[in-house]
C-alpha cells in the first residue's frame, strides 16, 4: 500500500517543487504578470505525464502530443502581440528582445512578452 501512495505523491511532490522555482522568478520580474504563463508553462508537462502513464501510452506519443503542445503554446503567447511579420519571425523578435532586455537590465526587470518567453 505504501509503494502505491508514494507513486501516486511523487508526481504531485515533482509540481509542487516546479510551481515553486516558477514562483521564485518574481525576483527577477518587476510586476507578477508573469506568473500565469509561466505556471502553465510549467505545470502542463507534469499533466501530459500524468494523463500519459494512466492512459499507459507510449512514450514516443507522449513526446509528440508534448512537443504540439509546446508549438501550440509558443504559437498562442505570439498570437496576443500585433503581427506585423509570420508567426515565427514574432516568435524571434521576442525572444531576441528578451534576451537583450534580462542582459542588460536589472534585476527586477519588466515582464515583456520576451522575456516570458524565455522564463
């Protein structure tokens, strides 16, 4: 019985200790608006592994049910930003602006889409 409880906590104990690193980027954010896309940035994974090992499916279809899920998420964080440009040179331009943005800044530093994108 106890093997059984400890395999159904583990999962649970894995999120816990992701939501909090995720919640420990505050210190680095001036305002909290990255909380949300971060969290489910974060918590996603562990429910798609969860969903996959009571479902029993096999591994290599978990990685492309999780992979679309990451093209999908990374797809809908560019889609609220005005297109000027495809999808993909948006997805750059951010992830180049937020890099530049947490170089040179300091900490904390604004939470612009970029820099979400790469929390």
């Amino acid at each position: 019985m106890s093997t059984r409880r400890t395999a159904a906590l583990a999962p649970l104990a894995l999120a816990a200790l992701t939501v909090v690193a995720a919640l420990s980027l505050g210190r680095i954010f001036a305002s909290s608006r990255f909380v949300t896309p971060v969290l489910i940035a974060a918590l996603v994974p562990h429910v798609l592994g969860w969903v996959g090992r009571r479902l029993r499916r096999p591994a290599w279809l978990m990685f492309l049910v999780s992979a679309a899920t990451l093209i999908a998420f990374l797809f809908a964080r560019v889609a609220t930003t005005p297109h000027t440009t495809t999808v993909v040179q948006a997805l750059a331009n951010q992830l180049d602006a937020g890099w530049q943005l947490l170089r040179t800044a300091t900490a904390p530093a604004p939470a612009t889409n970029g820099a979400i994108l790469l929390a």
